[in-house]
C-alpha cells in the first residue's frame, strides 16, 4: 500500500470515527418504544388498512406484492381486491403510489420515499414516534414541523384523526448560547380519536411497515429453529461417537 492510499484510508477512518461520536453524542430525544408484534395478524390488517387509506396515496412500497401480503394476513383473493387494491388490477402487483413521483417532488420539495424497507432503515420505534410528533409551526410550508425529523416536508396527514397540538421547548442559557430543548406536546385542537385509539392505530401501521420490510421473518425464525435442533441432535451424535471411538484409548 502506497502512502497516499494508506493517507486516504487514515481519513476516511478518521471521518468514521468522527461522524459516529457525533451522532451518539448527538443523541435527540428519547424514543417511545412501538411494541409491536409482526404475529399479530388482526393488527397486521388493521395496519394494512391504514397504510393503504392514508399513506399509499404517496408513499409506495414496491417491493412487496398484494399476494404475499394477502396470504401472510390470511386475506381471501375477493378481500384482497375489495379492500386493499385501490390502484392496482392485478393480484401479484407491488403497491405503488397514486400521486406521480415528479408532481410530489414539485409540491414538497423531494418525492416521498417508498416504505418497503424503511422500518428497517430506520427502525419501528422511529417511524412509531414520527407519526405521533407532529406539531404546528407557522414558519413551515405545510403548518407543522415534527419532533423526529426537523425540517420534514411531510405534511400532517392524520391530523383528522390525532387532531393538532404545539410543542413545548424549554430555554436554555449557558456561556452566552441559548437552546431550546423540547419537553412535550400540549393539544391545540382534537381529532376524531383519543390518544389511547390514536397511539393503536399508529401502533398497528407502523406494525406493517414492519412486516412488509421482512415478509419472510416468521418462516425464516421458524426454519431456524429447526436447523438448530439438527445441530444439537447431530452435535449429540458426533459427543457419543467420540466417547465410543475413543473409550479404549488411554
């Protein structure tokens, strides 16, 4: 390895470095766990319902089809159709997004992400949290900003059904530099559930977004588990084998 190549590997380990203290020091505030549960089929069609009432009118996700969604939710071909396939024709089809991608990007700056893989990429506790952390700001151009992703382009779509509310930051002054540190919502006006049906229903589409970033999660923890107990059966095998082989020799 030459020294300039072995220069650039030192920086680029340096930035690493950097750039994960960063963001552990950084911190932000603490997440309020999901609790999800990716077995529960009821709040799986709960949640599918929801994502497609609400969220697929801009967010796609293209890496699942309706036929592995409706075997895995235990959904018969006709409710299938009837209920979740609002712009799709066939059955193996990948939920796509109604809103065309170029028009989003023009009315809020970027087009909204597809959401196949983001309860892995950002995990359940994040987009659970970020549902509920909207909050009015008079200074965005859709009227809220959110407690999770500052500065987010997304408006409050729910906002029906959790209703409105404003943050409360405390302020902060040391050394001449003043923060403001978030401490909570307060309700501005309510929505059609209360927080206990809202927290549910959030709980249950986050529970999907889960569920369609890994549809195969069940059966592969299920064939782990059998793969585990034929290695202890054969690990037990080989244990007596040796003590057989071996029992004459001292």
């Amino acid at each position: 390895m030459n020294k300039l190549t072995s220069l650039r590997s030192t920086i680029a380990i340096a930035a690493l470095f950097i750039a994960v203290q960063g963001f552990a020091a950084g911190g932000g505030a603490e997440l309020e766990s999901a609790d999800i549960d990716p077995g529960n089929i009821s709040s799986l069609q709960r949640g599918a319902r929801n994502f497609m009432n609400y969220c697929s009118g801009c967010h796609s996700a293209q890496y699942v089809r309706f036929n592995t969604i409706g075997k895995y939710l235990e959904l018969s071909e006709e409710q299938l159709v009837d209920n979740l396939m609002f712009n799709a024709e066939k059955t193996f089809e990948t939920i796509q997004a109604s809103m065309p991608a170029k028009d989003a990007a023009r009315w809020y700056g970027t087009a909204p992400p597809d959401m196949s893989l983001m309860a892995r990429a950002k995990g359940a506790d994040y987009i659970f949290n970020f549902l509920k952390g909207f909050y009015l700001d008079a200074d965005s151009p859709t009227g809220v900003d959110n407690s999770v992703m500052s500065g987010t382009s997304m408006p409050h779509v729910l906002w029906e059904l959790q209703g409105y509310q404003r943050a409360i930051f405390e302020e902060h002054t040391e050394d001449g530099v003043t923060t403001h540190e978030f401490v909570g919502f307060e309700h501005a006006t309510t929505g059609s559930l209360d927080a206990e049906d809202y927290d549910a229903f959030v709980r249950d589409t986050v529970n999907f977004l889960a569920y369609i970033s890994e549809p195969i999660r069940s059966e592969r923890r299920k064939l782990g588990v059998w793969v585990l107990m034929y290695l202890i059966v054969f690990w037990v095998i080989a244990v007596m084998l040796k003590k057989q082989i071996w029992k004459d020799v001292k």
